[in-house]
C-alpha cells in the first residue's frame, strides 16, 4: 500500500472540486484596523480585511490589550494544567461570573473554544437524558453537529427555521420523552436570525429542553451584548446559552451558560472540559474585559449596524447581488465556486481587499458567495472602495449582476461618528 498516495489523491480532489483552501498569510496592524500586512510570493503589502470575525475589532481594543498585557505579565502565558489540577485561574473564575451574568443564568463555564462548547456542551447533556431526543436545525455550525453525533443519542432535522416541521416532531415524540432543541440565533453565513420566541413556545408545550447558539450575536445585540435573546427579552426562555469569546469580544474561548445543575453536570462529564489545559489568565481577563465594556457601551453596536446597512445598500444600488440579511452579515452571491475563489484572489491581488471565498460545504453547492463583515472601523470610504473593486471584478469575470434578495431594512436611521482606532497597549 502506498499510503502517501491516498493523501494526495484526497488532496486532489478538493482541487478537481475547486474547494481545496488557502489561507492567506497575515499581520493584523494594532491601530489601523481594519488593515493588515499580507505576504505572498516574497512580497509584503498592506490591504483591508473585509471578511473578520472581530466584528467590533475588540481585538485591538485599548483595554483588552492591555488587561492582556497586564495578566500575562503577571501570570505568565499558559493555565498551567486542566481545571482540576491547578489551571482554574481566579481571571478564569471571574470571567465565568460575567458570563452567567450576561445572560442572567446561574452559572456559566468556559472551554477553549465555542467549538469545543458545543461539542462537549450538547453531547454530555444528550448524553445525560435517559434516551433523548435531539431536535437539530439543518443549518447547524459543524461543532453543532459533532456534538449532536458524538452523543449518541437519537436526532432528528428540522428545516431551516421551519416552527411547523419541528412541531411535528416534537408531536410525534410526546411530552414524556427527553428532549433537546438545538438551534443558533444568528445564521452566519445568510445572516438570518431564528424564531426564538415561537420555538421556545413549543419548548414549553411539549416539556423539551433549549440550547441556542450564540455565536454571531453575542456582544452586538441586546443592550448588554447579550445577543439575540437578550435584545427580545427571550434570555429566560432558553435553558442553555452558548457563545465564543473569539468573534465579536475579539479574544478565544467558548461557554455555555444556564442552570447550576446543568452547568454542574457538563463540567463533571464532559471529557472535552476535563481532559485538557483551561484557558490561559491573560485570555481570561482580556476577554473579561471586552465583555464587560461592551455591557456599558452601545457605540460599537450602533457603529456597526450603521456601517452594515450602509454597505448593504451601497452594494445594492451598484447592481450588486446581495442576499437577504437580516443582520451585521452582508453576502454577495456569486454562485460558483471557481468564478467566486477567482473573485476573491482578484479583490486580494489587484484592489488590496480580503475577501475570502465561502464555498461547498460551507455553503450549498450553487450559492457559493462573498462573505462581507463590515464593522464599526470600515468607514464610508472604505465602502465605497470596496463598491468600486466589486463592480470592477464583476465586470473583469462576467459574474451576474441583479438582486439575489431585498436587502435588509435599516436597523437604525441614526447617524453615529465612526470610532477611530486606537493604538493598544
Ligand atoms: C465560529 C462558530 C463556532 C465556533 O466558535 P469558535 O470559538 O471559533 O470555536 C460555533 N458556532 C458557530 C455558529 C460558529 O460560527
């Protein structure tokens, strides 16, 4: 057997698919966000991110830096050992208060990544339930689903969002049985957000447990940051709350939030918590920190809505197919998966924009698309560069103009003063 030989023909055929990746090699610029260097063939050049998860570019805040600075010249740079043996930092402690109290829960607990905190999460507590039951949405995060699986436990899909499908599941398995309803609030590659209210009716109706997903919505909805939930008083609703400290508090890390008894339970059975290093002090407090400035300041929220919503209509009124989002989120169809990874090394290459294509599996096949993450640092001018190098690279490579949706309607009329980067440190 020539086991080499197996790897490079697995290799091949993400290329044969135009789905092989490639990262792009960066260095983030404290103070000019959103810009950053870019090395490529020997060669180093300054361009614009447009496609971050540091939403707020809390990443490069101030504050968090320097609590970061500040902890790990204090307390070095690892936990030093899991939580059980001498890795549960008192910044780590700390930080796990402030997420229970974001989303008023009793308790909250951290894991290296929101990743790990849905698998660990949704696994241990299905595993938990004597024969449950678990209700998953068909557009789930992959970390979602590894937890779904690695339970064991048997699931059915709803349709996207679809309140009826899932009723008639919840019907055909009967009040007794365990159940678990899971579902994100902010879809992130569409941009769309969960009927969180109807679906935790049907939580209450038929006795079924809820386990909402974040991720794309903590820090910027609600007026604390406490996502979607918050932002429609539903935060009592849901049974566990899950988020990541890496998107929009600009840091690394996940959680889940809910009861002391659940959150009691996934921290004394999930090997995923148990069996692995807690997150170093200087991450802890870094990201207690930007928590706890986005729970008193809406400048960064409002920012970024505004700037969103502008670039969406922008877009638009070029001709440019933007999809329907209800939210921060702005994709721009493409449709195929060369034509939108060709579009791509064209913005990076000739205009200085990142964009990095987002296509099958991310994605189903046919929608492949750009995704675009505007935030409260890409100014008016920005997007106006980034209209012209979209129109430019459309009409270079033929891809289809039109409307693939309405845009959204303007979160917020207001006019808000841009923030201005500041040096860290
Ligand atoms: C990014 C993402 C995660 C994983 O969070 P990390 O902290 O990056 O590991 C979980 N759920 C969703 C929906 C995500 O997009």
């Amino acid at each position: 057997m020539n086991y080499q030989r197996f790897f490079e023909e697995a290799i091949d055929q993400l290329h044969a698919e135009r789905r092989y990746r490639v990262f792009a090699d960066l260095e983030r610029i404290v103070g000019k966000f959103p810009r950053a260097l870019w090395r490529s063939n020997g060669r180093t050049q300054e361009i614009t991110v447009w496609c971050s998860n540091d939403y707020l570019g809390m990443g490069q805040h101030p504050d968090v830096v320097a609590a970061f600075q500040d902890a790990a010249g204090r307390m070095g740079s690892g936990a030093g050992g899991t939580r059980n043996i001498s890795g549960t930092s008192n910044p780590l402690v700390q930080l796990e208060a402030e997420l229970a109290d974001l989303h008023g829960k009793e308790a909250g607990l951290v894991f290296t990544s929101g990743f790990i905190s849905n698998e660990a999460g949704i696994s241990t507590i299905a595993r938990l339930l004597p024969n449950c039951l678990i209700l998953s949405d068909e557009l789930n995060h992959a970390s979602m689903i590894e937890g779904v699986r690695r339970s064991g436990a048997e699931k059915k899909i709803f349709r996207h969002n679809d309140v009826a499908h899932l009723e008639s599941m919840l019907q055909a398995a009967g009040r007794e049985r365990a159940k678990l309803i899971v579902f994100e609030s902010v879809y992130s590659m569409d941009g769309d957000i969960s009927p969180i209210k109807e679906i935790a009716d049907l939580a209450d109706k038929y006795n079924a447990m809820t386990y909402i997903d974040e991720v794309h919505a903590v820090g910027m909805y609600g007026p604390r940051g406490g996502g979607i939930t918050e932002r429609e008083g539903l935060a009592d609703r849901i049974d566990i709350i899950e988020g990541t400290l890496a998107k929009a508090y600009g840091t690394l890390g996940g959680y889940i939030t809910g009861t002391s008894a659940i959150i009691d339970a996934v921290r004394s059975y999930a090997p995923g918590f148990i069996f692995t290093t807690a997150l170093p002090p200087a991450l802890a407090a870094a990201a207690a920190t930007s928590i706890r400035h986005l729970k008193n300041s809406q400048a960064e929220r409002d920012a970024q809505q505004q700037q969103a919503t502008r670039t969406k209509e922008i877009l638009a009124d070029a001709g440019l197919p933007v999809m329907a989002s209800q939210t921060h989120i702005v994709p721009v169809l493409v449709g195929d998966p060369e034509l939108c990874k060709m579009a791509s090394d064209r913005l990076l290459g000739v205009h200085g924009l990142y964009i990095q294509p987002i296509n099958y599996p991310t994605v189903p096949r046919g929608t492949e698309r750009l995704r675009i993450t505007p935030t409260p640092f890409h100014s008016d001018a920005l997007i106006a560069e980034l209209r012209d190098a979209l129109v430019e690279t459309w009409d270079a490579l033929g891809i289809p103009y039109g409307t693939a949706g309405q845009p959204a309607v303007a979160e917020s009329e207001r006019v808000i003063p841009l923030l201005v980067p500041k040096s860290g440190g």
